[in-house]
C-alpha cells in the first residue's frame, strides 16, 4: 500500500469505530458486559485509542503520549462524550501521522518484542490496521448482543 491508501484506510476504519461507539442505544452501554465476554466496548475503545497513540502517532509524529495499558481495561477513563471526543481526536492524530511519514519502508522506529525484528513502517501500520479492525469487530458484536441478558462491569 502507499501513504494515501493508509490514510484513506485509517480514516475510514476509525470513522466506523466511532460509528459502533455512536450507534449504541444508551451511553451506558458501552461499558456492560455480556456473558462469557471479557471486555466491555468502552473499555475496547479505551484499547485502541492507547494503542494508536502508543504505536502510531506517539512514534511517527511526536504526538506526546503516556499509556497506561492497564487503564485501557480496568478503568473508566472516559465518560461516553469524552470518549467519542477522544476517538475524533485520535482519528485526526493518525491521520497526521501517516501524512507525515517520509518512507514507508523505513525501519519502524519502536521496538515491539511480539512482532518481529526489523519491521518497517509499512509492516507496522499494516499489522495495526489488523488491530483495529479486529476490535471494531467486537464492537459490533458486543452491541448488537445487547439483547441478551447483560451486566455492569464491577472495576
């Protein structure tokens, strides 16, 4: 892929992770969880705004970043316009990032230990691309299971 089909790609996918996170009947929902389910959608999006921060944006255009990956799961960081706030934001923050990147198959800044060594820039934005959308997906999963029997996340 070039820079324009990652820019083209991250908009677009993080514009239907907001899309799942707006689509949910009550705010509240966001953070309940069905059974045999670990991970509400609230805290799943907690994720993938750390993560991009984290891996994207952090390292490719020197937006200032802290994580806190513990948080992302155990901890209401956000109320449900804060988060959305957010997502916008890092939707903005990703985009940036690819426009600035110079080489797409220059070595990958960071050193990630469950990857693999010597990625590049273009492996890395591609291997994230897979994240995102994988958790999008759950997204959409936990939502449309509102239906069932659900209860409050106890952290």
């Amino acid at each position: 892929m070039n820079q324009n089909d990652y820019i083209h790609i991250y908009d677009r996918d993080l514009q239907r992770l907001i899309t799942e996170m707006e689509a949910y009947a009550h705010p509240e929902e966001i953070w309940l969880v069905a059974p045999m389910i670990s991970n509400s959608a609230g805290h799943l999006a907690q994720h993938l705004i750390g993560n991009l921060k984290t891996f994207v944006t952090e390292p490719l255009a020197g937006f200032p970043y802290q994580r806190d990956r513990d948080a992302e799961f155990n901890a209401r960081r956000f109320s449900y316009e804060g988060l959305l706030k957010e997502l916008y934001a890092l939707k903005a923050e990703v985009v940036e990032s690819v426009k600035r990147i110079e080489d797409l198959q220059a070595p990958y800044p960071k050193v990630i230990k469950d990857v693999y060594e010597g990625q590049t820039i273009d492996f890395m934005l591609s291997y994230l691309l897979a994240h995102l959308a994988y958790h999008t997906g759950q997204i959409n999963y936990h939502r449309r299971l509102l239906g069932t029997a659900v209860t409050p996340v106890q952290k």
